[in-house]
C-alpha cells in the first residue's frame, strides 16, 4: 500500500499492490528494470550461441560459410509430403543434411530402400542412430558423416533436400552434374529457383516440390539453346 495509507481510507483498494500476502511493485515479482533485462538479455544470447557452438556447429567449420545451413527439424506434415512424392518409387534414397534422421527412417518404413542421409553434425548422427535402434532399423539404415558437397550421387535415384533458399543455385549445379536421367529430388520448403516442378503437395512452408531429372535437363537444354541464338 502507498505509505501512510490505511485499510478503509479513501484511495485504498484491496488488491493494491502493497496489500499485505501480496508482492509489490519494487518485490520479487516486480518487472525487470532496465539493467535486469540487459542482463536477461545477455544471458539468453549466450545460452543460444554455447547451444550452438556445442551441438550444431561442429562439422560446420569445415564448410564455407556461404554453404552453411542451420539444423532445422522437418514437421510431420513436411515429411509425409516428402514421402508421398516419391511414393513407388525404388533405387537409392538419400537426405542431404539429415539432421535427426526422421526423413531417411520414414523413407525406408515405406520401402524406399536403401535409404541414408548425409550429415556432419556428430551430434544429429548419433541422435539420428539412437532413433534409428529405437525404431528397430538398427543396421537397415545408414547415417554417414560426410559433407553433402564433396560426396557422388552418381548412383542416388530419389534425393531429399531440406535446405536454404541459398544454396539452391549451387545445389542444382551439382545435381545437373551428377544425377541419372531417372532420378527424382523433392525440395521441401523452398522449391529450386531455376527448376519447374513435375508436382507438389503442400502449402506454405509444408510445401514440398518434385523435379524429374530427365525434365530439368531437357528444359536447361532448351533454355541455353534459345540464349544461344539471341
């Protein structure tokens, strides 16, 4: 209560803050000032950057920065449309940057086999092993800590890519180059900027895009041919 103020004097209201049993303004509950936010503010900043510097950098320190991409897990609904795209189809199925490893678990449950992602994060690969002995998958599958650029995807028929926007151009580059005819990728998020897709399912970013190999060429092809003759 405002000091000098008394229960039933004019301008004193139960519920007040000083009424005896409850916190006033200046007491524990009180809102932070000034220098207690700052300081709120430094802390959470620096348990963000040791989460990181301790469970998603390392592996990332070998890759250019301009080819970094943040860990962000796949929501249910983004993986099942994922999953639907390639529906039916066989051959090696890869998830570059798997992360936890739901999408590669997901893909041999429903038959594409073999199924194994690439991820430099040591501590995502043994998260994404750890998930895949729970589920019983335990040798099935695989999980290799290899960096997604340097790797030959020569021999991958379906390719699962959950990435930035930014490393889109460069990616297509790098699968133009090394994928065969009937391969099929499946962007979930962002869509390849420079690709039409054959189909998508989803909306926002559940949304996820299927590109046939064998399309993209002959559209690429198409394209350099009409710039030829300009």
């Amino acid at each position: 209560m405002e000091p000098g103020w008394e229960p039933g004097e004019p301008g004193w209201e139960p519920g007040e803050p000083g009424e005896p049993g409850e916190p006033g303004w200046g007491g524990p509950g009180a809102a932070l000032g000034g220098r207690g936010l700052l300081a709120a503010a430094v802390a959470s900043g620096a348990a963000l950057w040791a989460t990181w510097a301790v469970l998603l950098m390392p592996g990332f320190r070998r890759v250019p920065l301009r080819l970094q991409v943040p860990y962000q897990p796949s929501s249910p609904r983004q993986v099942a449309n994922a999953l639907e795209l390639l529906r039916g189809r066989a051959g090696k199925t890869v998830d570059l940057g798997s992360g936890d490893g739901r999408l590669v678990l997901e893909a041999h449950k429903q038959g594409l086999r073999p199924a194994l992602g690439y991820e430099l994060n040591p501590w995502l690969l043994c998260l994404a092993n750890y998930r895949a002995w729970k589920a019983g998958y335990h040798g099935s599958v695989s999980f290799l800590k290899k960096d997604l650029w340097k790797v030959n995807l020569s021999d991958c028929h379906n390719v699962i890519v959950f990435l930035a926007p930014s490393v889109k151009p460069p990616l297509a580059t790098k699968l133009l180059a090394e994928l065969p005819d009937d391969a099929r990728v499946v962007s979930g998020r962002f869509p390849f900027p420079c690709w039409t897709p054959s189909s998508s399912l989803g909306q926002g970013l559940e949304q996820c895009w299927a590109y046939d190999m064998k399309e993209v060429r002959r559209e690429a092809k198409s394209r350099a041919q009409e710039k030829s003759q300009l």
